[in-house]
C-alpha cells in the first residue's frame, strides 16, 4: 500500500507546484486586438498586457473593458501570446503598442 501513495503523493507535488508557478506566467501573456471609436471612426491596432488567464476568452472581457474606460470599442482580440511575440507586433501597434 506504501508504494501506491509514494507515486500519488509525488503527482500531487508536481500537480502543486505547476499551479504555484502559473501566476508568474500570467504576467507575460499579451494580446492583439483591433478596436475602434464612433462619431468621427476611428480605428486602430494594438497591443496590450493582460493581467488575467492567458485565454482568448477571459482576454476579450479584459480588454473590451479597459478600451471601454478610454473611450474604445473592442472590435476583436486576435491572438493571445506570451513575451516572444511582442517584437513582430511592435511597429503594426505603433502608438497603441502597450498603450492600455
């Protein structure tokens, strides 16, 4: 019986401390999205750092509401991504690269 809880207690280990590093990774997750503003349009490209899960969902309430406290409409987030993405998304966001 000992040896069966040995491996358990040892996936639980491993189980633990993957949840315990996940935080860290949530910080470096980013997302592309395109947005726009009525009355005149206007419509731009940008980058953003979440502060949320690193998903395509959770990503768009985030977004959508942080555009929204600076007067922006989300119009679609288009990736999610970690740091390795930020340096070919750089020029395309120009002033809207990090921006909100």
């Amino acid at each position: 019986m000992r040896q069966i809880l040995r491996p358990t207690a040892f996936v639980v280990a491993v189980l633990l401390g993957l949840c315990a590093a996940a935080p860290s990774q949530a910080a470096e997750c980013y997302a592309d999205y395109k947005a726009k503003q009525d009355k005149p349009l206007r419509l731009h490209y940008g980058v953003i750092q979440l502060s949320q899960a690193c998903a395509k969902g959770p990503a768009r309430a985030e977004v959508a509401a942080r555009l929204q406290q600076n007067g922006w409409t989300l119009l679609n987030v288009i990736s999610v991504f970690g740091p390795d993405g930020l340096a070919q998304r750089r020029a395309d966001a120009g002033p809207y690269y990090l921006r909100f």
